[in-house]
C-alpha cells in the first residue's frame, strides 16, 4: 500500500468539516533540456556554473501533468493555467505515477520466483587467462568482452594493473556516465597518487548525471589528475581509454574503445562491446584524439578510427558508396549496422540509394527509426528489427561487406546527427581474424532473434517475428554461450 494512497483515502478526516467533492493525486513533469552552451561565460568555473544551472531544472517549465483520479474540468483548467501548460499535456493514468518503490520491494518479493527472471551473473571471459598480466595479453592479442555475458573486471584489473605499473608513464581517460561507487575511477585516482599523468574528461553535461560527474570530477582534480570538460559546442560521448608505457626505449600503447559507459552497475544490464588492444596506429591516433580533447578541437584526419564530427558521418557514407559500387558491378554486396537510432537523413538518403543498386541492407535499430523498409523502388533491400528484451541493447556495430573485403566497426556512435555532427564520437575497427568473426556471428545470432524481436512494416508499425523454427532469444543464447565457455576454463 502507498502512504500517497492512504492520505488520498483518508482526506475527508485530514479536512474535518469540509466536504470533499474530488481527489487526486497529480504529478508534473518538467523539461529536463539545459541549454548551456547559450548560457556559459568564459570567465566562469565551468564545473561551478553547472551545479549552479542543475538546480534550475527543478524549475524549468512543465511539460505533462498526470491525475491519479478523473478530476472537475475546471479544476484541470486551473492546474494548467498556474502551470502554463495546454490541456493537451494532461493525463489519466491508472498505474501509480511513481515507480519508484518497486527497487525498494523487489527483495521483498524474491520468494515469488515467477515474478522475476532467471539469475544471471556477467562470466569470467575466456579470451583472457587467470595469473597473467593483463597489459601483457593484451600486447600479445587483442581481446573483446561482451557485457553483461562477460565480467567487466579485465578491464578494471588493467587499469589497475596501469596505476601501479613503473614503466607506464601515463593514463588517458574519458567519462561520461560512472556508478556512483566506481572502481575505474578509483583506479585513476591511484594512478595519480602513483604519480602517472592521468589525463580525465568529465562530460558535466551527460544528462541526469551531472551531479555525480561533478563530484567524481573534484575528486579526480584533489588527487592530481588533469579534469577537462569537454569542448565548445560538442559533447564528448566517446567511450575512450589510453595507456601509455615506455620499455626499453619504446613507446608502448594500450587501448580500450568501447560502445558503452565506464560504469560497473550498468555493465551488468546493457549490452556493450569493449576493445582491448595494442595496436600501434590505433594507439597514435588515440593520442590525437586526447591531444585535440585539449587544445579544444575536434580530429581532423584519421586511418584506422572514425571520429565524429569530422570523420564519422564522411567515412560511414563513402563505405555505403563502396557497397553501391559492388552492387552496380553484380557484386555481392551487404551493409549491417546495429546502432540504437538513425535519424540521421545524408545517411538514411545513402542506405535508400544502397537499396535501390541493390545492396543487401540489415538494420538492428533498437528504438527511433526515421527508415521505412520494404518500399517498393526504394526499400526494397532493407530489413529494420528492434531487440528490446531483458537487458538494454546499446553495442553499436557497422559492417561493410562480406568475406575477405569486410570492414567491421564497433563504436560509441548512433546514426544521428547530433551524434554523427555535433558530439565527439569513436568507432574503431576490428582488426583481429578472430574478433571480427565473432563480432560478425553476434549481429547475425541478434538478426536471427525470433523471441525478442519486433520487425518494421512498409508502414512504419513493427509486428513481432514468429518462431518458424526453434525459438531463438538472442540475449539468453549469449548468456548460455558465457555460461559453458567459464565453465571449460
């Protein structure tokens, strides 16, 4: 029972001598927007001037109001006139408008077992062995972990191992949402202290998370690490990591890319892909990446990675333009993309264009959608499926091509053009065999989801795939993959 349910009840007895002729509980929503590049002066402390605007979001303007109860149409009419609002914004809804609560009763409720999912637990991955440096393997292989399937610890235990490592001189780091008790940043924090250069960007404008990057922000700075705040105009979203070692006379460079959060408690709930890798020219160009982070620009030119906003969109676009050419030659010719929104229109224009030379084009697009597929002279070749199960689908995967000419990208990027324009995003290349391969089963294993699945119509509504076969539910497939591959170690 909620206490707001027993107030509502019990109001006759609150308002003794009064009569009550209705009763409901209400709730508003306001925007959550913050336009802070129109409101920020140079001669401010960045990380200050956003606590200070964070506090205004309690009193931006309202943007819905909720009733619990069905209430007098002129008692609504009051509500909106205070609150600003159109009648149109206004709700019944018969669900409680806080849920909130059900965080704090779902331990409560463990002995009902059919309300909840099977326990899973992220499995020790099998590309990494146990006793051995895990900069030490990394030079050797690259590796890939799969969250939640695979533990997030090789990576904690590296930077680890980075903080107290004599011959690494350096640790370079962005972040842009952390766990409130966060291990990573620990590790930074100890690399400092160790006396390494830690190198930091806090995205104080990751939405809802402003107050907690503030924080770890200060912290960051009190133990002697170098806090940037990203860059005039652009958000930094790129999930980058790099470390920086000399032995023996060499520079050595380690390098972790990956589509999701430095964030233990959501590596355990959404599904992201993290490269590891000792690749040399990946490493460099990573360095540039931090080197333009600090003189306040974006990347001009790179090889191996793609760097948004200036060579993202470009490159995405000139290996569609690859795959139309093969096509026009009756060339097999293929484009799978895994990305959570595509919105952005040069790109959807050239997936059209692909799709009328007769590309094969395979869209796992897990929320907005501006592409209708299957229009005939247009669409005919594109197929768009959206996963939404028990864990959140975040990887993002770019694939041009099949068999020996595939390129293959995982990265922090979704096909928008906030992302593609006005962010700093990384996709990076899979380079190892292996990788690539096991990158490329993974988004066929999602695209063959019979479970989860939903498919968009030539009309724009989505209707569920049907198991023809053996049902397939590809987060639970994986899952079982993790499982017997830790326990053959």
């Amino acid at each position: 029972m909620l206490s707001e349910e027993l107030i509502l009840h019990f109001l006759p007895k609150v308002f003794d001598g009064y009569y009550v002729k209705a009763k409901s509980l209400i709730r508003v929503t306001r925007n959550a927007d913050i336009d802070t590049d129109a409101l920020y002066d140079e001669d401010l402390d960045y990380r200050e001037f956003m606590a200070d605007i964070i506090k205004k979001r309690k009193r931006l303007a309202p943007v819905r109001l909720e009733l619990s109860r069905e209430l007098d149409g002129r008692i609504v009419d009051i509500l909106c006139e205070y609150l600003e609002m159109d009648r149109k914004y206004v709700f019944r809804n018969n669900a409680p408008l806080d849920l909130s609560f059900l965080f704090r009763i779902q331990d409560i409720m463990r002995y009902e077992q059919e309300l909840f999912y099977d326990k899973r637990l992220p499995q020790k991955s099998p590309q990494f062995k146990s006793g051995e440096a895990i900069l030490k393997q990394i030079k050797e292989r690259d590796k890939l972990l799969f969250y939640p399937y695979d533990s997030m610890k090789p990576f904690i235990e590296m930077l680890r191992e980075a903080a107290n490592d004599a011959e690494v001189v350096s640790v370079k780091m962005t972040l842009y949402r952390v766990a409130k008790q966060s291990e990573i940043i620990e590790s930074l924090i100890e690399a400092a202290e160790n006396g390494k250069e830690v190198l930091v960007l806090v995205e104080l404008k990751a939405r809802f998370d402003e107050e907690n990057n503030i924080e770890w922000s200060r912290r960051l700075e009190e133990a002697g690490c170098h806090v940037l705040y990203g860059l005039d105009g652009l958000k930094v979203h790129s999930k980058l990591c790099l470390i920086t070692g000399r032995r023996e006379g060499q520079t050595e460079y380690y390098t972790q890319i990956g589509t999701g959060n430095y964030n233990e408690k959501t590596a355990r709930v959404y599904t992201d892909l993290s490269l590891m890798t000792a690749n040399e020219k990946i490493g460099q160009e990573t360095a540039a990446v931090f080197q333009a982070l600090v003189m306040g620009e974006a990347v001009e030119n790179t090889d191996e990675l793609l760097v948004a906003p200036k060579c993202l969109q470009n490159r995405i676009i000139e290996m569609i333009d690859e795959e139309i050419e093969h096509a026009r030659k009756w060339e097999p010719a293929y484009i799978g993309i895994k990305i959570n929104s595509l919105t952005d229109k040069k790109i959807i224009d050239r997936l059209v264009e692909a799709s009328q030379a007769g590309v094969k084009v395979e869209l796992l697009v897990r929320g907005i959608c501006c592409l209708i597929p299957g229009v005939e002279g247009y669409t005919d070749n594109i197929r768009v499926i959206s996963i939404v199960g028990r864990f959140l689908e975040h990887s993002r995967i770019y694939i041009f091509g099949r068999g020996d000419r595939m390129k293959l990208y995982i990265s922090s990027a979704d096909f928008m053009t906030r992302n593609t324009l006005r962010r700093v995003e990384v996709a990076a290349p899979i380079l190892d065999t292996a990788l690539k391969k096991q990158v490329n089963e993974m988004f066929i294993t999602m695209f063959s989801d019979n479970v989860q699945a939903r498919e968009m119509l030539s009309d724009g509504t989505y209707v569920r795939v049907k198991a023809q076969d053996t049902p397939l539910n590809s987060q639970e497939y994986f899952y079982e993959q993790a499982y017997i591959q830790a326990a053959q170690q």
